[in-house]
C-alpha cells in the first residue's frame, strides 16, 4: 500500500471523527428539540416504524423508548447530504408502497411479523438501493440506541470519567 495514500485516509478518518457533531455522542431525546427537518410527518412515521422494527421494545427498552425516532431525522438532515437524504425519501416510499400492496395498510400499521417481512426483503435484495438503504438504517438505528444517553448509562455503566484521583494516600515503602 502507497504510504502517502494511507496517510491521507488516516488523515480524512480521524477528521471526520473530529468533525462528529457533539450531540451525536450520549445524547438524550431533550437535546433534539426544536431541530429543522427534510423529512415530512409521513416520513418521520416511516422512521419510526422502521426503528421499531429493528429495535422493538422487548422486556425493558427499545428504539423508540430512549427517542431514536426524534434522533434519525437529525441525524439524516444534518450529517448527511442532499442525494443521501433523497434516496432515503424515495426508499421510504417505496417501503410504504410495498406495504401497501402487500398487505393494504401503511408500513407503520402493519404488524411487527409483516413488518419484519418487508425489511428482511430489502436486506435480501438484490437491488443495491434497497440493500444499502436498509444497511444504513439499521447501522444508524443502532448508532441512536447505543449511543442514547439511558443506554450508556443505565445498562452499560458508562462514565466520563472510569476512575477516580485519591491523592492522599499512604504509601508503604
């Protein structure tokens, strides 16, 4: 491998990282408030749904429980751009067509089985579109729960700071 071409990706990583908006880190749904939106109501439904197909509520929490359906259309609008946002519109209406036709109700009405169905459709498909609108929803649907601040908190005991400086103490010598 070219070592200046490896630099350069090193480089380009490490400032997208940089770059991350700080919300995107142990957010809470109060942090998203008030945020503007490319997405209409419809398509915020459509997230949702598909967020709480990924991730349903079981015993204790989901995707929409710690608000991953307020932290996906933030995350679409302001981290990705215009043709991603686009091909995203037009996935989302293509899965509520399928629906539709499928079963001759909205993709959020429908149940979790038929649900289900419709994305592991999308996930087999041999379309690219469909594969990677599907990839790339169920990546980010696990990026807004694991990163939600009840998650990383409450189950897995994350803290800014893992110790604690105790600088009086007896040393034996």
């Amino acid at each position: 491998m070219n070592r200046r071409t490896a630099l350069q990706a090193l480089l380009l990583a490490s400032g997208g990282l940089a770059t991350l908006p700080s919300w995107a880190m142990r957010w809470r749904p109060t942090d998203l408030a008030g945020t503007a939106s490319v997405f209409s109501s419809t398509e915020h439904q459509l997230l949702a749904a598909v967020a709480d197909t990924i991730l349903p509520a079981g015993d204790e929490i989901g995707a929409l429980s710690v608000g991953v359906d307020q932290f996906l259309p933030k995350l679409f609008s302001q981290c990705y751009d215009a043709d991603v946002q686009a091909s995203l519109k037009t996935q989302l209406r293509a899965l509520d067509t399928a629906a539709r036709q499928a079963h001759g109700v909205a993709f959020p009405a429908c149940s979790q089985t038929q649900r289900e169905t419709l994305l592991n459709r999308l996930a087999a498909s041999a379309d690219e579109e469909e594969k990677a609108f599907f990839d790339l929803m169920k990546s980010e649907t696990m990026r807004g729960f694991t990163t939600s601040e009840e998650v990383m908190v409450k189950y897995l005991g994350y803290r800014v700071i893992p110790t604690y400086y105790h600088g009086c103490v007896d040393v034996n010598s």
